[in-house]
C-alpha cells in the first residue's frame, strides 16, 4: 500500500537489469505496485471473480489506498469492515505470490487458482485474527 514492493519499476529504479518493466501478469503497461495488484487487466479478473462469488457489487478503485479505503467500508459496522480489511489484504497477498511465482518458478498466469488461494487465505486470517470468525472452510465457500 505504501508503494515498497519490488515491482519491475521499482526495481529498474534502484539499478536492476532487467528485460523490461512491463507488468508479469499482463505485459501490457508498465509494473507498478497499483497496476499489478489493482487495476491489471488479471487482476481485475481476479477481484471480479471474487466480487461475484461473495455476491457483492464493486467498482475498483485504481490507486491503492483509495481501493483499500473503499474495499474496507462495505460493511456498515465496524466489525464487518474488520473482516473486509483481511479479505482485502489476502487478496493482495495472493495476486502478489502467484506474480512472484510466474517470475519465479515460470507457472502459468491462472486467475482461478489465484482466487483459491485468495479464498483460502482470508478463511484462514479470518479464523485466527477475529473472534467471531468461527466457521469452517467449507461454509466460507
Ligand atoms: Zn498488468
């Protein structure tokens, strides 16, 4: 969120050598910290797919903070938007692993597994950072 990852443009900025500077996941525009996780044409065919599987309307936000602070106030209580902090940031968490595995270990781009391990994920945060989160991985799906 503070824009320190070690996206392909921040890396040509402190001197790597790289190829190109274009985004892992869609090689379209350049990699920056909102584009690969927010607004990338993968991306956004991730947060789709979970905006449809948990049945929610949403219209992304293209600058990191403002996604966050939107994502994060769709509940109206204060315990809701807990909940959607951590699914937000598993979120975030799993489009950034899968990249690191495409440059990585060559995998194939794969928005469905990044969406299972993104479902997992937050299952599994949720489960042990909020009380109230007492349920099984079977009922969160
Ligand atoms: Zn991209």
């Amino acid at each position: 969120m503070l824009n320190r990852i070690a996206t392909k443009q921040k890396l040509f900025i402190r001197g790597v050598q790289l190829g190109d500077t274009l985004c892992t996941l869609c090689g379209r525009k350049e990699e920056t910290t909102s584009d690969i996780l927010i607004s990338c044409n993968i991306s956004n065919v991730v947060w789709n797919m979970w905006y449809k599987w948990f049945g929610v309307s949403f219209v992304n936000q293209n600058d990191m903070i403002n996604n966050f602070d939107h994502f994060s106030c769709m509940c109206c209580n204060k315990e809701g938007n807990r909940l959607w902090k951590y699914v937000w940031a598993s979120i975030i968490w799993c489009i950034w692993k899968h990249r690191n595995s495409l440059v990585f270990n060559q995998d194939r781009i794969n928005a469905v597994e990044i969406l299972t391990m993104a479902q997992v994920q937050s299952w599994a945060w949720l489960k042990h950072k909020v009380n109230k989160a007492n349920f099984s991985y079977w009922a969160w799906i």
